[in-house]
C-alpha cells in the first residue's frame, strides 16, 4: 500500500519548531519505547530532548525533516554533517516513520530525500548506526543501498553501522 501523495507533505523544519518537537516527542516514544519495553513517560522525553536539542541538524551543519499526513506527524528524518578522515559526510539520523503508516512508502520517501540534499550539498557517502532489534529498520536501509561498514562511535544503543556511498 502506497502512502496518498495529495495530504502527505515532507518539509525542512528547525528541530526547535512544534512540529520538529512533536515529530521527535513520537521518534523517542517509539525508540525508547521499544527499548524499554513499556511506554517513556513525558518527564523522560523531556529530559532526552533537553540533553540533546538536535540544533545541529540545520544548516548549515545538517537538516531536518518532517512528514505529516492530513496535518498530523508520520514520520521525521534528520541528516547532519560530519567529518570522517577529512571527508564531510552525513550522518542519517531521528528516522522515525508512525506506526498508523509503516510499510506504505514513507521511509523511502524520507531516505530519498535526505540522499538528494546530501548530493546537492556535495556529500559522497552517508552512514548511520542502527539497533540489532531494529530489524525492520535494517532492511529498509540494505533495500536503500547500505551496507555494514566498521563501528565510527561506541554507542551503547548501537548494534550496527552501515553506510552508503552516493552517486
């Protein structure tokens, strides 16, 4: 099933403004959900998005976007801009696609649009870390091009790295 392209709008939003707040209250809910194993609770989520305020996915030093459908939230992706061996390279980042519309498309949609920016911006190569539990999540980035590369941070959550190089 294929998301309707008529209500669903995928736009460049500051990780400050509502929506960006409202679209990562749901990626950590998700995510930490899942890790959890039992819903996070606001004072949580509040915490995790005081600690770290993703204000480095603007330009210039990364982007973020957020897709909603008929007004509400379906998904989040964010791509921010790192040097790796003194190549800038992005960094996928908050991918977030709502239960109500997994399986429809949007994650593809929203890789798709994080590969054309980085492209324009003159990045070759992009990564990313991913939980081993994340199973659905890794197959949608193998179906998109990437593949296993070497560990490029120690993160606790991490399970694997993958990377793409783009055309």
């Amino acid at each position: 099933m294929a998301l309707p392209d008529t209500s669903l709008v995928v736009a460049v939003t500051a990780p400050a403004e509502p929506p960006a707040r409202r679209a990562l209250r749901d990626y950590y809910q998700d995510i930490g959900g899942r890790y959890y194993g039992r819903p996070l609770t606001e004072a949580e989520i509040d915490d995790i998005l005081a600690e770290d305020t993703d204000e480095d996915l603007r330009p210039p030093t990364g982007w973020f976007w957020v897709a909603t459908l008929g007004g509400r939230v379906a998904g989040c992706i964010g791509l921010r801009y790192v040097t790796e061996d003194g190549t800038r390279v992005g960094e996928l980042t908050r991918v977030y696609v709502s239960a109500a519309v997994r399986r429809q498309g949007l994650g593809s949609r929203l890789i798709t649009t994080v590969e054309r920016q980085a492209t324009a911006d003159g990045v070759t190569a992009l990564r990313l870390d991913v939980r081993t539990d994340l199973v659905e999540a890794r197959a949608l980035y193998t179906r998109h091009g990437f593949h296993e590369a070497p560990a490029f941070n120690d993160s606790p959550y991490a399970g694997h790295w993958l990377r793409k190089t783009l055309r």
